[in-house]
C-alpha cells in the first residue's frame, strides 16, 4: 500500500491556480506550477481545509461507495455524530437510526459506545499521573498527521489511544459476530463521516497495523437516501 494514500486529490482540469488552497493549507502541501496548483503528498495531512475554500471546486475528498456493502453478508454502520446535526429540530437520534436499517444497514452502533471507553481510560490515566502534558487526544487523525508533519516535539504529548471510531468499530464487529453467527470477514463496518481524513486513517492508520473499520462512507452520498427513509 502506497505509504503517503491520500483521500483529498486535485482536479486539474478545473483548478485556475488561484492560491487560494495555498494560503490556507495548515503544513504548506500546496504549490503552484505552471499555473496548476500541485499538493506535496509527504506534507498532506487530508485535513480537506484546501477543498473548503477551493472556489472552483478542484479539490475533492475520495470516500469509499455505498457500492462496497454488497460486498459483506452482513453490514454495520457507525454514524459519526456529526450525521445527526444535519436534521433541525431532531427531537430522537433513533429516527435517524432507523433510517439507516431502512437503508439496508443490518445493524447501526454509536460511536458514542467508543467514546465512553477512551474517555474513561484517559480520565484513569491522568488520574495516575502517567501522561505527559499538555495531554492532545488522538481522536482525530487531521490532528496527529499535523503534529507529525509540523510539530514532531509534540509527539509524545499524543494521547497512546486508540481513536473511539477504531474502538466502536471493534465492539460493533464482536457483537455482530455473536448476533449473526457469521465470521468476522463477513461482516463489514462502515464508518459515516465528512472526514476526508477519516478515509486515509482507515487505509493507512497510525499506530495500528490495520484498522477496524472497512469503509468510510460521506454523509453527503448517505443523506439523500437517508432522508427518503426517516
């Protein structure tokens, strides 16, 4: 696997070198050549703040198809809260979750299950005194390639955690295989996110020799069928 994947890629056709994305890159990936700007792969982070200011749209961030489910008997989503602040006015979160069974999903599992584990551990560790500080989660992937790419001192100020997506994903998989009967190959756990950054964490995760999550699906591909069926 190509050690610098990225899941935030250029459209050249459509950029107009305008510098836009350079001003803003947090660790100074962009450069214009020949009038096309050109992103340095070792230095990306995928954080995806070029696509958000990109007036012509020639930055896009790659999420894995919906299409990549029919390869698994039996499929897990893990919505990211930010789903659910879609939705004005959501008096029940289990609307939205039922909509993704409605979808085809075979079972949903909140990320929020994850979440309450690693903040407990690290509620413990700081507790212990065990941490060096200031203490920065590893909760978001943009935050460590960061680090890594920009501030490397900073390193061991990362908290040794697994993020609570890996870990929701883990505890989905064990009680799918407990419900279904089937072997942990065949099932599969869909991680619903507008991260770019998510995407590259799965293909290529830190810390970890492969992740526990199968695909990244963007909540702008999931919304529209979603909303068909809340």
């Amino acid at each position: 696997m190509d050690r610098f994947f990225h899941s935030v890629t250029l459209d050249k056709s459509k950029c107009v070198g305008c510098t836009n994305c350079i001003k803003r890159c947090p660790t100074q990936a962009i450069r214009v050549r020949g009038g096309k700007a050109q992103i340095i792969s070792e230095r990306c982070i995928d954080c995806g703040e070029c696509i958000r200011v990109c007036p012509h749209h020639a930055k896009k961030a790659q999420h894995d198809s919906l299409e990549l489910l029919k390869a698994y008997t039996y499929t897990v989503a893990l919505p990211a809260p930010a789903l659910y602040g879609q939705f004005n006015h959501l008096d029940d979160i289990d609307i939205v979750l039922g909509g993704l069974l409605e979808m085809g999903f075979d079972d949903v599992f909140e990320v929020s299950r994850g979440a309450e584990i690693i903040s407990d551990a690290t509620r413990q560790l700081l507790n212990d005194g065990k941490l060096k500080k200031p203490v920065i989660s590893s909760a978001c992937p943009a935050v460590v390639r960061l680090i890594r790419v920009r501030f490397p001192d900073l390193c061991d100020h990362v908290l040794h955690l697994k993020a609570p997506m890996e870990v929701a994903a883990a505890m989905a998989r064990k009680e799918a295989v407990e419900k279904s009967g089937l072997s942990p190959e065949q099932i599969g756990i869909f991680f619903i996110s507008p991260c770019a950054a998510k995407v590259t964490d799965v293909r290529v995760p830190i810390g970890i020799e492969h992740s526990n999550v199968d695909g990244v699906l963007a909540i702008s591909d999931i919304y529209p069928a979603l909303v068909g069926k809340m």
